[in-house]
C-alpha cells in the first residue's frame, strides 16, 4: 500500500440531501453546500478541527470567483487556518481523487486525519457571455475616460447579452453524454427494457434504504430537507415505458427515467491512518485497499472506462470478481452500467472477469434514484459502499465510476472479518 505499510482507514462520511436541481436548493451555493456536508461529518464523529491536516474537495461546474473552493470552506467553517485545503476536478471521478489525495497524504506520513469530498449546484452554474461581449465588457472595465467607455459601449448589440450557460456536451466529439450513451448502447446491443429494469431497481433499492434508515443514516438535513428528493418508490416498468426517449427520439431508449438527472449536492468522507483511528477511538468502516484509474477513445465508447478500470484492479490485487461481496457501480445511465456489465462478462480490451450477481449490485440503489452532483459522486458511493460493507460483516467491496472525457475510476475497499 505504500512505503511505510500505513493503512488509510475511511472512519465515516455524511453529505447533504441529493436534490432535483432548480428545486429545493436552488438558492443554495456550491460553498454553502460544501460547509454543511463538512460541518454535519465533523459533528456527526466528534472530530475536533485542530486535528485535521488535509481537506481536498472536487468541482466540476467552476465558479471563475472562487478558484479554490476547498480553501473557502476552512474559512466559512472557521475551521483552523493551518488545514492544507485544495482543489480537484475531472468530472464524475472527481470526488475519487479528492479521496487519493488524502490518502496518498496519509500513506506518505504527511497527514494523520483528512476529509474528502465535492460538490456541484446544478441550480447555480455560472453564466458566461460570447467572447466578443466578453472583449467588450474587459475594454470596458479598463477604460479610464468617460469617451473610452462610450466606445466601448457603443460597441454592444442585443445579441451580446444572450448568456452562455456551461455546456454538456463534449469538446472533444461535440456530443452530449446521453448522445454518446445512445450510440454504445446500440453497439452493445443494449434495449429498453433492460435498462429500465435497472432503473426501477435503483429507485425501490433506495426507497427501500431510505425506509429503513441505511439512507437516512448518512444524511446531514439542510433547510428542512432531510432526504433525498429523486427517489421514486412508486416506479413501474408501466410508467417507465410511457416516457419519451430524450437524445435520440426516433430510435433512442435513453429516457429522463433510466438516466441521472442533473442534481445538486455535496459529500464528504473521513479518512485517517488506521494508527490515528485507533487512537481517535474509532472502529474503521473499511480500508481504502486499491484504487485504478482507465482513460479510452471517446470512440470506442465515452463512457466504457470501467471496462478496463475494473478488471484491471481486480489483477493487480489478484482478486475475483467473485471475492467482491458488494459492487457498487455508478449510474450515469441505465445503458451505460449495463453496456459495462456485459464488457466485464464477455472481455472487452481486458479479459473477461465474469457476470456480476444482481443482488450483489447498489444493494441500495445508486445516481439514476439518488441523485448525480458531479463533483459529489465518488464520496456518496465510497460513504454508501462502507457502511454497508460494515453492515452486512463484508470482506471486500468494490466501486466502479464512469466519467466524462472517456475515463473511469475503480476502487476496492476491504474490512477485517
């Protein structure tokens, strides 16, 4: 695990409710959202804010006025000014490498007691001008006469005021995810049907876990929000199959039913060496035994990563598929997570490693019934992923996460049983 043997121990996490955005936290920033799920965890384990060395935090939808968010929280929450506090980004994976980067820092002896985590306010995504309003906007601010701010002005059209909201699609391919995702579900052979299966599965899992308080137990609740606002426990197949196909209309099987919808949230996850736990007085949900990272051609399948992250990592640490007690696979798509199933059953670029049990998979559900705040993601399924492994008295877990830019993260957790 690293040069010294320490072992990174994830003690808890906590995150805010996960919310339609343009909804209940619509007037709610990324910040605000960030220092809550950081606030509900260090009061949720007790841990005082002098003993924290390190807090990374991801983002995927940047605001340009805050460039280091995680810095930001450490001065909202008050928290001691010492805490090295930084950023990460890379789309859905994010949150994975905001949690590497405490760990790494753990492992190498350069910090004892960190927190992960991300967010993204889908409600509250900077709005940006064309880049010649934005010229004449800078000509403008650096004008220091009254005749040069005229010129500048005279300058402006009715159309330089149409916003620019951030932009779904890829700049690689000019393709949205779903666009992308309907196209490997083609290739894949992957219908309708199969897909909204597992999209009913992900809302009655998670009503189910909301029911009996497993979801509940990791919630911090924010402005009288105390769940999360997705999740359906009345889906039907019946009603799934009355939606509308979004990308693709004529011969599409994405529909707003078996796709996550644009969300916003934030979760936070805290790390320690298992030395430091022990002394802490806390018993580790797991231990963060491996992590793999995959990158592939947005042509072979934008979001197919997990094809190779997965079977590569069960490799390396010379695992099974059938070793891994609780698979928790991130649901970008219904296509996507079964386009990826079926990659890992048959080989695809890596060899087959073999069919994943359906009670084994999001025992609690996952992104299409919770809720996708990009940023957040990586730290709710590890947070999720422990407890349960903790839970059920689990000896290995694994997470898979597809993302953005044709890449993917893996990670395998593990617990002493």
């Amino acid at each position: 695990m690293s040069e010294n043997g320490t072992r990174v121990a994830i003690v808890g996490g906590m995150r805010t409710p996960f919310v339609k955005a343009g909804t209940l936290f619509r007037d709610t920033s990324a910040l605000k959202l960030s220092s809550h799920a950081v606030r509900g965890l260090l009061n949720r384990y007790g841990v005082d804010g002098d003993k924290i060395d390190r807090l990374v935090w991801g983002r995927v939808v940047h605001d340009p006025r805050i460039s280091n968010l995680a810095r930001e929280i450490v001065f909202d929450l008050k928290l001691p000014a010492k805490i090295h506090a930084d950023m990460v980004s890379n789309n859905c994976i994010t949150a994975i490498h905001a949690m590497l980067g405490v760990a790494d820092a753990i492992r190498s002896g350069r910090a004892e007691i960190g927190i992960a985590g991300g967010v993204d306010s889908m409600s509250r995504p900077p709005i940006l001008f064309g880049r010649e309003a934005t010229q004449i906007f800078m000509e403008l601010n650096a004008a220091k006469s009254t005749g040069d701010r005229l010129k500048a002005l005279i300058k402006l059209r009715p159309g330089h005021f149409k916003p620019h909201p951030p932009s779904v699609k890829e700049p690689s391919t000019g393709l949205t995810m779903g666009e992308h995702a309907e196209i490997t579900a083609k290739q894949w052979g992957i219908g309708r049907e199969e897909q909204d299966e597992l999209a009913m599965r992900s809302h009655q899992r998670a009503a189910a876990a909301t029911a009996d308080g497993r979801m509940m137990d990791e919630i911090h609740p924010l402005g009288g929000v105390s769940r999360d606002s997705i999740i359906r426990k009345d889906v039907s197949m019946e009603k799934l199959a009355k939606l509308k196909p979004v990308f693709d209309r004529e011969s599409g099987t994405i529909t707003a039913g078996n796709a996550s919808p644009l969300t916003d949230g934030a979760s936070s996850l805290l790390l320690m060496s298992e030395e430091r736990a022990a002394q802490e007085g806390f018993k580790p949900l797991a231990f963060i035994k491996a992590v793999e990272f995959a990158a592939i051609h947005p042509d072979d399948g934008l979001l197919m990563a997990p094809a190779l992250a997965v079977p590569r990592l069960l490799r390396r640490t010379g695992l099974s598929l059938d070793e891994i007690d609780i698979v928790e696979m991130h649901e970008a798509f219904g296509a996507q997570v079964a386009c990826n199933l079926k990659a890992w059953e048959q080989g695809w670029k890596e060899e087959a490693i073999g069919r994943v049990d359906p009670q084994k998979l999001n025992p609690q559900g996952s992104s299409i019934a919770i809720g996708h705040p990009f940023g957040a993601t990586g730290t709710r399924i590890l947070t999720t992923l422990a407890r349960e492994m903790n839970r059920c008295n689990s000896r290995y877990g694994l997470v898979s996460i597809c993302a953005a830019g044709a890449m993917a993260a893996a990670v395998i957790l593990e617990r002493d049983v």
